[in-house]
C-alpha cells in the first residue's frame, strides 16, 4: 500500500510541474508578463527554459525516472520561484495575501517533493538505460 500512494503522489506532483509547463507554452506572453511585473531580468529566456524544465521534470516524474534527481531539481527550482515571484514581504498589500498563499504553497509541494526524494532510489546518469524506470533498474 505504500508504494501505491508513493506512486500516485509521484504522478500528481508530475501533472503539478506538466500542466503548467504547458500552460506557459501555450500563452508565453503572460507569463513573461508576470515575471517582468516582478522585476525577473532576462525573463522570456527564463521562461522558455522553465517551460522545458516543468514539461521534461513533470513527465519524468510520471514516468518514474530519475526521480530522486528531478525531485531535488525541482526543490531548486522551487525556491528560486518563491524568491523571484512570490516575495509576498516586497509587495503592496493587495498581492500580499495572494502571494503568501502561493508562497506557503510552494513549500507544501516542496516537501512533498523531499519525502519523494527520500524514497527513491538515485541513479546514476549514463546512456545505457536512460529510458528504463528508476524501479525496473532496482528489481
């Protein structure tokens, strides 16, 4: 039973990081946008590089690959999203609210994220297998 729920949690924090990637795909120019209303420098590179990194971490995740690493990189990412765009304690007072909420959401995902990483197995990155599953590599 355990590892059902750490499987499912494992996919729905895939689709966390997948949808939105998509999103941002889809409708580039608002999320520019909001980065630059934050003040992100050379924010359309970052965004297009976040794009990638939620649409490839997401999916890697629900396929169970690599998942310690990714799991850790998106702990990284995390943070850098909270400080960028989330810096409730710099806003005036009618994004305050909204931007704690994100903020203190962020850190939720994030230590759903460091328990996935503690189950997991890490692997090392090479080219023979990097297609199998962290778990048909450990059985």
């Amino acid at each position: 039973m355990a590892q059902l729920s750490i499987t499912v949690g494992r996919v729905l924090l895939g689709l966390y990081f997948l949808l939105p990637g998509l999103m941002k795909a889809a409708a580039p120019a608002q999320t520019i946008a909001y980065m630059e209303v934050n003040g992100v420098a050379f924010a359309a590179p970052l965004m297009w590089f976040a794009t990638i990194v939620n649409i490839v971490g997401g999916l890697l995740l629900i396929t169970g690959r690599h998942v310690k690493l990714v799991a850790y990189g998106f702990v990284i990412y995390i943070l850098l999203v909270n400080f960028m765009l989330h810096d409730f304690w710099t806003m005036e007072e009618a994004r305050v609210q909204h931007e704690t909420q994100n903020f203190v959401k962020n850190l939720g995902i994030m230590a759903g994220l460091l328990v996935l990483a503690g189950f997991s197995t890490a692997r090392s990155l090479s080219s023979s297998g990097w297609w199998r599953s962290d778990k048909s590599l450990a059985g």
